[in-house]
C-alpha cells in the first residue's frame, strides 16, 4: 500500500494528503454521541478517515461513531462539511489489513450511475440502493 500521495487529483483538484483513499461503496450507519443511528453512504476510505453522505444534518466537530456492516464500530471526528457530505477523521489509524480488507470487501464500481440520497442522479456514486443489504 502506498502510504504517502501527494500528487492525487480527486474532482478535479489537487490534493496533499498524508495517505492515499480508496474508493468504496458502504451503506453505514453513524451515530452521534448520545443520538439516534442514521444511514450514511460512504464513498472514500484512508487508513486516517473517510467521506460520507449524510442527509441527517451533524454539526460541528462531534465525535461520531461508524458501523459498517461486519466490522466493529469506529470512533470519528467530523472534520469538514458541505451540504450533505461530510469529511471525518479516525479517532485511531485503522490497521492496514483492516483499511485493505475494507476496501476489497466495498469496492466501488468504475462506472455506474444511480441515484443518491438527495434524489440526483451522479455519474460517479456507488450504485448502492437504501435497503440493499450487504
């Protein structure tokens, strides 16, 4: 795995991050501390944290905690958002066998097009349709 990229273009920007993401396709649930689990979809994965849409409005840097299907819940940081998408940060690293069992277990799919949870339809999303169990 490489562990430093640098020189990434993602959406058409530059990018200095300190590991590289893989793209998956996780159908997820967050909770904020002391609320209610919400459905997330999580499309990019690091060893250090992921991107996530969110229809649940989260403010602030709240801890969150990630539960993806099979894998036992991860504390997070929100760390920026926009509209729906929200960028966290890990409490802990995962482990590389865990960031690359993750990303084989969730792939996301090269070209695809469905709808998101705001109801428009993109290009560049998971494929993934709330109810599909996985």
């Amino acid at each position: 795995m490489q562990a430093l990229d640098n020189h990434s273009q993602r959406g058409g920007r530059s990018s200095n991050r300190e590991f590289c993401r893989g793209d998956v396709a996780i159908i997820a649930d967050v909770r904020v501390a002391g609320s209610n689990k919400t459905k997330v979809r999580v499309f990019d994965l690091s060893l250090t944290g992921y991107r996530m849409e969110c229809l649940t409005f989260i403010s602030g840097s709240q801890a969150t905690f990630l539960s993806m299907p099979g894998f036992e819940q991860l504390e997070s940081r929100i760390i920026w958002q926009t509209e729906w998408m929200y960028g966290c940060q890990f409490a802990r690293p995962l482990h590389t066998a865990v960031y690359d069992h993750i990303v084989r277990t969730f792939p996301a799919i090269e070209v695809r097009q469905t709808t998101t949870l705001d109801g428009i339809i993109y290009g560049a999303d998971a494929g993934l349709r709330w109810g599909d169990s996985y």
